[in-house]
C-alpha cells in the first residue's frame, strides 16, 4: 500500500509561491522534481543544472528553536547527488519572519537524532533526523542586496 501523502492545495500553492521567489532572487528555473528523488527542485541557469532545492515552509519564526530539524535522509541524497553528479543541494526555509537558506551539501555541523512529527499517528513521520543549528542558516535581507553563486 502506498504511503499517505500530506501535501494539499494550501501546501503546495505555498511551496509554488516561495519557488517563484527562489527563481527570481537567484535567477534560475525550478523544476519540480517527482517524489523519488526525495529533494524538491531542480534548478537550471541558463539550460544547464546547477543545483538541488529543497524548500520548506514553517509556522515558526526563525529563532523559536535552536536547531533545524530535516530528515537524515535528505541530507544523505544531497550529498550522493553532489559526489555522483557534482551538484550541489541548497535547503531554503521560509520561516513566518524571514527566508534562509543553506548549502546542505557541505554541512558538517549538525547532530543526529530521531524525531518528527506525533501528531499524524503515522510512524513513518518518525525517523533519524539531523539538528542543525540555526544560525548556520545564511539570510535573504532583502532582495537589493542578494545575490548567490551556486
């Protein structure tokens, strides 16, 4: 049987609004990537790959808690990609007071633990995560100011 999937309209509309802030602050194309390839994105300069995103949108504000949690999973395949294609993964997070990211390929700094979500009852929610620290996550100011070189 497969497993429930718990994006819906509301999720996915938030997801596809923060993509299209992504592409135009880094002036790349997002393409959104099936489920199997357990990152969100795609991105593409110029016709030509340069890195994996992974987009995340929190009812938090940034410094509600010390640490990032995201699966150990995701940080696994972002660094197979870039050890078996050179690319590097970028995990972008859209808090409720600002938008982050970091290069997900190169952390180092982080703790492993076992953690998710209780709230599903759904024990696949439940599994080993990384901690990673807050302020390792870089901030979008504004977007005068940005500019990134994959």
């Amino acid at each position: 049987m497969a497993r429930q999937l718990y994006e819906n309209k509301k999720s996915l509309g938030n997801e596809t609004k923060f993509a299209t802030w992504i592409q135009d602050i880094w002036k790349c194309q997002l393409n959104k990537l099936p489920i199997s390839y357990a990152l969100d994105y795609l991105a593409f300069r110029d016709e030509e790959a340069v890195s994996f995103v992974e987009l995340k949108n929190r009812k938090c504000n940034k410094d509600t808690y010390p640490t990032y949690m995201i699966s150990l999973s995701k940080l696994l395949k972002a660094k197979d990609y870039k050890r078996n294609l050179g690319l590097s993964s970028m995990l972008c997070v859209s808090w409720q007071d600002q938008k982050g990211w970091l290069n997900l390929t190169n952390l180092t700094d982080f703790k492993i633990g076992f953690g998710g979500r209780y709230d599903r009852n759904d024990w696949q929610d439940v599994e080993p995560v990384i901690y990673i620290p807050i302020h390792k996550f870089n901030i979008f100011l504004n977007e005068s100011e940005l500019e990134y070189r994959y």
